[in-house]
C-alpha cells in the first residue's frame, strides 16, 4: 500500500460522519500506530505548566510530520502527546525524529515523554479494527477521523506495564537541534465569549456506540450553537504581546539562543499585530484574510474511538451537557470527561502562511489532561 494512502482517501465533508462505516477505509496492515504521551502531565498541568505540556504533544505531531518530509498522514492531537498512523515507509526516520523530541523534552523542559510503536498486524492479531476517514475540515486542513478499538488497545499497550517495553521506541535519536520547523506558540489565549471554555472527552461503550454517539452529537447540536460555541472567536483571536508567551518554543527550539529569539519573535508578533489590524497583503500572506483561515483550520474537534472536542459556551450550557452526558454514563451507554476553564489555548504548526497548516486547541489550564481524569475513572467504574 503505497505511503500516500491516506491523502488520497475520498474527503468528507461533515463532521458527524464520524459515526458512518461508508466514510472509513481500514488502515494498510503494514503501517504502524505511534502513540506518544508526557509521563506525569497531570502533575505537570496542576503545577501550571500546561502550555509546556501542549507544546510537547504538539511537537510529536512536527517531529514525525518533518521526518516524513511533510507527508500528509493521519494524526490526533490529545492534549499531553499524541496519535499518529505511519506507513512503513517513514517509520524508522519518525522514531528517531521522536527519540530526539524524548531527549529534547527531558533535558530542556523537564518533561518525560513516552513514545510506543504498536504493529497494525499486532492490533488485528489481538481482533481489533482501525479504519481511518479523512474530514475536510478547511480548504486547507484535512482531520484524520478514526473508528474502531484498535487505537485504545494500542495505547493500554504502550502504557501497561506488563506490555510497555515489548512496544517502546528504542530508536536512536535523529542528529537534529530542530526537527520542529512549523511549530509555533505566538498566540494569546482566546477568551471565551460566553465565560467558559469546556474540553470534553466522550466515549461510547456497550451494544450500539453509533446510536451513542448520534444522540450525543444531537445533544450538542441542540445546547450549543455551531458557530458560537468554536473555541477561536475571531474578534478576541491577538499574536501576543508577551516575550514570556513564547516560552516553550524558545526553550525547545532554540536553547541556546533564548533571549536573541525571544526578542526576534516579540517583533514578528508587534508587526504582525499591525498588519491584521489593518488588513494589509504581503507577499506571502494576506493578512486581512489570514485569521479567518486560521480559526477555520483549528481542530476544536475530533474522534479516534473517543469524542474530544473544545467548546465555547456559559454555565448553562455546560450545565444541560452534563445532565445528558450523566444520564448516559447512568445507563452504562458512555463514559465521559470535562474540564472547564474560561479561554483556549493554541499551538500552531503552520508550513504556509495561506496554505498547509493546523492549530491545536485545549482549555486553559489543562483542558484534556484534567478532564482524562474523570474520565478514566468513569470508564474504569463501567468496566468493573
């Protein structure tokens, strides 16, 4: 199967096909599924450093994408690491390029990282399924949509113990300072207009998880309105104007020169500023349209077995989302997370200014790391 399979897949073109099997084509059972994850992100995060745990996670997404020459290959973004499905074609230049990131992350933010390497024919040989779609989310940015349980086996592989070392990366680390050329955090936080900015994890359990997540796709088309509740509203969207915003690209990238950067990128942000303020077109960006290109390439939400989404809205909302998401965990059809801040957060990884590129969300705080927390015990009190 050739390393372009997953480009060349059919678009969809709406997002609740997650839950229709015409939308999916199984995975080459050659290819390989890559699972990252920051080993203690939960300390981390309540220790406030959220934004470093979202960067590295983020920059599992770079360093494999960068290996693999920009290869368009399907990905998740979870907040504290990352899923990705290569081909064999990249997978010895993805490891390493992770084995630098591991090295990277300890030594210049204090940040363990796991990085497992799961066979699909190992998935399929334990009679799990992965099948991929691919979501045109913008002109620019197409989502991997995955279905199946073979993505959540995998990752109970890589992080039980009984199984974590038949499954760890043991490649030797890439010979590269940067391997993250994209990767950027240049971006204040987006205050929610409504007061509160929720990060939600879903996942169905049971006999009919489609019917599942139908009526939780429903619930949320009802509660929140579609174009309100995106997390990236564009009258509160602003570069930073802050040098200490730019912390975890500066001390990932660039160690040795941090002050120099800092500054170099504090004027980018000034002058950037200026020109989506008055709309001006550059040689290689129209900045009048840029932040509307931005917001419509974010991925605010997503699916791989487990619903995650950001979402912008007020207590009342939330409160009628809970009501409903309870309900189902009472009647043993779901399991489900939340945590709820007041802005999202953004890191970027942009290759063209108008072109390829793909802004990672969470809430403030931590979004999806604290809200795995209730959900994993949720999840656990089903299985018991």
């Amino acid at each position: 199967m050739p390393a372009d399979f997953y480009a060349r897949l059919p678009p969809v073109s709406r997002f609740d096909r997650l839950v229709d099997d015409a939308a999916y084509t199984p995975v080459p059972p050659d290819w390989t599924v890559v699972l990252t994850d920051v080993v203690g992100s939960t300390e981390a995060v309540q220790a406030g450093r959220y934004r470093d745990v979202n960067y590295v996670g983020a920059a599992s997404i770079s360093a494999v994408l960068n290996a693999a020459d920009r290869a368009d290959l399907p990905f998740v973004f979870g907040g504290d690491g990352a899923t990705l499905v290569v081909p064999p074609e990249h997978l010895a230049a993805a490891l390493a390029s992770l084995a630098a990131l591991q090295d990277h992350a300890s030594v210049r933010l204090g940040l363990p990282l796991r990085v497992g390497a799961v066979p699909l024919a190992a998935v399929r040989a334990a009679g799990h399924q992965v099948a991929v779609a691919r979501y045109q989310a913008s002109e620019t940015y197409a989502q991997a949509l995955f279905r199946g349980t073979g993505l959540g086996w995998a990752e109970r592989q890589v992080k039980d113990p009984a199984t974590a070392d038949r499954y760890a990366s043991d490649a030797v680390p890439a010979d590269a300072d940067d391997p993250y050329a994209g990767l950027e955090c240049r971006w204040q936080d987006v205050a929610s207009p409504r007061g509160e900015t929720v990060s939600l994890l879903v996942e169905a359990v049971g006999e009919d998880r489609d019917a599942t997540y139908r009526a939780v796709l429903v619930a949320l088309g009802e509660i929140y309105d579609d174009e309100t509740a995106h997390p990236v509203a564009l009258d509160r969207l602003r570069l930073s104007a802050s040098p200490a915003k730019f912390g975890p690209e500066v001390r990932l990238r660039h160690p040795d020169r941090r002050l120099r950067k800092r500054t170099e990128l504090w004027a980018r942000n000034l002058l950037g500023r200026f020109l989506i303020r008055f709309g001006i077109e550059t040689a290689e960006t129209d900045w009048e349209r840029y932040p509307s290109l931005f917001r419509a390439a974010t991925d605010y939400r997503k699916f791989d077995g487990v619903l995650r989404m950001v979402l912008a809205g007020g207590p009342e909302e939330r409160a009628r989302l809970e009501a409903v998401l309870e309900d189902l965990y009472q009647a043993g059809r779901l399991a489900y997370g939340l945590h709820v801040s007041d802005r999202a957060v953004l890191t970027c990884l942009v290759y063209e200014r108008m072109g390829q590129q793909v802004h990672f969300v969470d809430g403030a705080g931590g979004g999806y790391t604290n809200a795995a927390v209730g959900f994993k015990e949720r999840l656990k009190a089903l299985a018991g």
